[in-house]
C-alpha cells in the first residue's frame, strides 16, 4: 500500500458527523476495501475478538458516501487506559501501529485526567472506552502506518451551543474530555444540533500529529464522503476525505 500511494497527504473536511469510525469509514473506501476484506482484516489483527465490519454505500439528501460500522456483542464499557491496551498488546499490530494506537488513547487520558482532577493511568472510560472504539482506534493506527501520509491535515472543527448525554449526566457540547483538548484548536460556527465532532474522533486526529487549517496544497488522487448513521438536518452532512500528491513533488507547471 506504501509503494501505490507513496507517501500522500490526507485531508479531512468535518461538516458533521465524525468519529473514530468515520476515520476508519473513510481509510477503508480510500483504499478499495469491502465489508468482507475489512472483517478479514480485523480478524486478522484482533484474531481473539470477534466482531465484524460493515462498509455500505449510503446517501444522504441524495448525495452518495459510505457509512462503517463495527459490530460487538453487547458490552457494558468501562476500561482503564492499561485495560486497552492490552488489546494491542495481544493483537498482530506492528510495533509502529500499537504506538499510534496508544498515542491516541494517550490524548483521551490525558483530557479525561485533567477533567476528573485524577492522573491519565487512573482515568475510566465509559462510551469511549467501548469495544467498538478500542478497534477502531487500532486499524487506523494500522492503516495510517502502511499508508505513511507525509501530511494528515484537518479542517477547522464545527461547534455548537448545545448539549450531549454521557455517563456523567447532560453537559454543555463540546463534552468536558474533548473541550480539554481543543487549546490552540481552529474552531467554526456550526448550525446544526448534536454532536459534530465527538472526544475519540478529536483524539484520533490529534494523536495522530493532525494539523488544523484550510486545505493543502495538492493534487487529489481519491476522494471518499463518509457519513456518520446519525443524520444533521438543515446542515451539509458527512466529512469529506481527500488524498493526493504535494504539487512540489510534480514537473508539471
């Protein structure tokens, strides 16, 4: 996969809707996957987990995307940061990919500690820490280490005057975790109501050395929309994944 796109730059345009699934969603249909290649991929790299994957083309006001979903049994979630990683621990990850996994659990841990007033090793995870996300997290780790993006570069983030329900009752949105992670974060009016952007899928872009601006200067090669199973009314919905080639790299003039 290195050698067809050779170090690309990958941008990701958030409207609405985005997620660690989404990341994973939008790595999947840049890359020509299936639900079928992609559950043979998971059960690869998490050979003592079942579960499966579900890649579908879906559209939303008429507009075509794609939507990924991760299926596990019924669990009630409620992890240590060492409880997570010890998945990756007994995965096929490479060396590499377990880093950025456990880079992005590091940005989560660090957000929830300074909420909770606690130390990032003894924090718990509610909804975030959920099987489903504990996967998803390490196939994008995966995927982002075979792929070796010279740029990951997101769009600036929608936000709202809102409020989301979490373990710890209703609070305002952004949720406490991911309002700890936005210092120095470019943000964005956003119309809509909900949740835009959620506390994995920001820890996902910042662990993985993201910045934030307006988009690169490239050649696109492919492009995916991604929708969330969640549709926004009255507001652009999906985010919008692009990769390509620096222009500096090309002779054309």
């Amino acid at each position: 996969m290195s050698s067809l796109f050779d170090h690309p730059i990958l941008t990701v345009r958030i409207h609405a809707g985005f997620n660690a699934n989404a990341f994973l969603g939008g790595l999947l249909a840049l890359t020509g996957q299936t639900s079928g290649t992609a559950s043979a991929f998971l059960s690869l790299r998490f050979p003592k987990v079942k579960a499966e994957i579900s890649l579908e083309e879906r559209f939303v006001n008429d507009i075509a995307g794609w939507t990924c979903r991760i299926h596990t049994p019924h669990e009630h979630a409620h992890r240590t940061p060492a409880d997570i990683l010890r998945f990756y621990e007994e995965s096929t990850l490479s060396a590499d990919a377990r880093a950025k996994a456990a880079a992005v659990w590091r940005v989560l841990s660090e957000a929830e500690a300074s909420v909770h007033g606690s130390t990032p090793d003894r924090v718990h995870f509610h909804e975030v820490g959920r099987l489903a996300n504990i996967l998803a997290v390490g196939l994008i780790a995966d995927f982002m280490t075979t792929i070796e993006p010279s740029a990951l570069v997101a769009s600036p983030l929608p936000l709202t005057d809102g409020s989301v329900r979490c373990a710890h009752g209703t609070v305002p949105y952004p949720a406490p975790s991911m309002f700890a992670m936005m210092k120095g974060l470019p943000v964005r009016p956003w119309d809509g109501e909900g949740e835009p952007v959620t506390p994995t899928g920001l820890a996902v872009l910042l662990g993985l050395g993201a910045r934030f601006g307006g988009w690169p200067k490239m050649r696109i090669t492919e492009r995916v929309t991604v929708f969330t199973p969640q549709v926004f009314d009255g507001v652009p919905n999906g985010t919008l994944f692009a990769m390509g080639t620096p222009w500096e790299k090309e002779n054309d003039e």
